[in-house]
C-alpha cells in the first residue's frame, strides 16, 4: 500500500461520478485532494467537505480544460497547496452525436478535454515533481475498443 499521507492527488473532473469516487478513495488512503472542476461547483464544494470529514485536506480548483491558457495554471495551483505524488486525468464529455451531425467545434473540444489537456497537464506535472516520485493516470473509457457510432467526436 503507498502512503499518500501529506502529499497531494489532482484529480480532473473530481466534483461527480467516478472523478468524485477516486477522490474519495484517495482521502480513505489518507491522502489530500485537489478537486478539479469546471462548472459544477455546488458539487465540487459537497465533495470537498465529504474529504474534509475523512480528516484531511482538499482543495478546488475551478478551470475549463479546453482553454489551454487555464490548463497551464492548474499543476501551479494545485503545487502550492503541498507536494503532488498524484494526478489522474478523468475529466470527460460523452455528448451524443452522430458521424452526420458532427461539428469541427464538437471534435475540437473532445480533443482538447480528452487529449490535449491530458498531455500538457502530464507535462507540468512531472516538472513540478522536480524528481521526487509520482504517479499519474489517465482514465479511458470502454468506447476507446468499442466505439457504438452514439458519441463520434469521443
């Protein structure tokens, strides 16, 4: 078991669903989180103080993935709240749209949100680990094998 006791876990879309389960898993192994959301405060803010009962920190940081101006702010923010040991890039969007209704903007931002801020979050945070150890993970979704024709920018 990895003793995440005063180190910090970023976790992208961390306000609901499975992003919230992973933060909450994190704090039960004792370490701090940093939840990550875009528009779902009220549910950020729950989750923070479902972690802060669990007896350590968590913080938010507020930040829309397909601007790559905020993307480059995140690993900052999230560094001064403590030493990262973790970031696990979950954010997604699983609009329904067919191959007829597909938009250059749709492909853009399922891009942006999936791949791109991934890799550029990924970047910065190996940098701000500055050789300490970390770990990082990127979450993927069944459709990567078996796309179902539902959600084509996806």
């Amino acid at each position: 078991m990895i003793d995440l006791t005063d180190t910090y876990t970023l976790i992208t879309g961390a306000a609901r669903r499975v992003g919230r389960a992973m933060a909450l898993a994190t704090a039960e192994a004792g370490g701090n989180v940093i939840v990550h959301y875009r528009s779902s405060q009220d549910e950020a803010e729950r989750t923070r103080a479902a972690i802060l009962a669990l007896g350590v920190d968590c913080q938010l940081i507020q930040a829309d993935l397909n601007d790559l101006e905020q993307v480059e702010t995140i690993v900052t923010q999230a560094a001064a709240f403590g030493p990262l040991y973790g970031l696990i890039n979950n954010a997604s969007i699983y609009k329904e749209m067919s191959l007829d209704d597909l938009t250059d903007e749709a492909l853009h931002t399922n891009m942006n949100l999936h791949a791109r801020a991934p890799l550029f979050l990924a970047r910065d945070f190996a940098h701000a680990l500055d050789g300490a150890p970390g770990r990082i993970i990127n979450m993927l979704d069944w459709e990567i094998e078996r796309p179902d024709g539902r959600r084509i920018p996806y």
